[in-house]
C-alpha cells in the first residue's frame, strides 16, 4: 500500500468505560470508515473479574454481550447493526444455552454467526 493510501485511512479508538480496561496491548473497538471492529470481548465486569462466579455460561454469556453492546454504543452504533459475530466456547455443551441468551440480544435480523470450542 502506497503511503498516499495509508494517509488517507483513518481510525478512531473507541473506549467505553462501562466495561473492563483491555487486559493486553489492543483497543476495546476501532472505528475506519462506517465500520466499527469490536476486539473479543470477554464475560468480565467493570473490575475484570470474571462474572460466572459458579453461575455458568449463561451468566458469561449475558455479560459478554452486555459489555459488546457497551462498546458499540462508545462507537455510536448498536447491536442491531451487527453483521458477524464469533463465539469461542470452552465446552461445545454450552451452545444451546450461549444461543438462548443470544436469541434475547439478537431477537430479528440475527448477524452471521460462528462458534468453535
């Protein structure tokens, strides 16, 4: 890429401090173009502890997708305008439960979706 192009390519960090500071050297979401990239977001409270607390996947789940909705409205953007989604599963077990929680966050319209374990 030519540095011209390069120059013309803008980002802009977008941060919500309604979730956990990055736990590593990355930004919780970049804003180029029309196009917001969320990083992975993880099932962990505003004090990066992880919420399950003996209450599952489901709890994970919910608070994983509270923080991503978090960040999208940082960006000016909302959880209706999700197109992909990727969801990495300790235990493939927790699909149906992960999706029953999902379902409520993405109740029409639902983005593309993949999930490993």
């Amino acid at each position: 890429m030519s540095d011209t192009v390069a120059h013309k390519v803008t980002k802009t960090i977008v941060t919500s401090p309604e979730i956990y500071k990055p736990v590593g050297p990355y930004s919780q979401a970049i804003l180029t173009g029309h196009t917001l990239y969320i990083s992975g977001v993880l099932g962990l409270d505003q004090q990066a502890q992880l919420v399950c607390g003996g209450r599952g996947a489901e709890a994970e789940a919910r608070q994983v997708l509270n923080n991503m909705k978090h960040v999208l409205e940082a960006g000016g953007s909302s959880l209706a305008a999700v197109v992909k989604t990727t969801i990495l599963l300790r235990d493939m077990d927790d699909f149906q439960v992960v999706n029953q929680v999902y379902a409520e966050y993405f109740p029409r319209d639902c983005p593309a979706m993949a999930t490993y374990q």
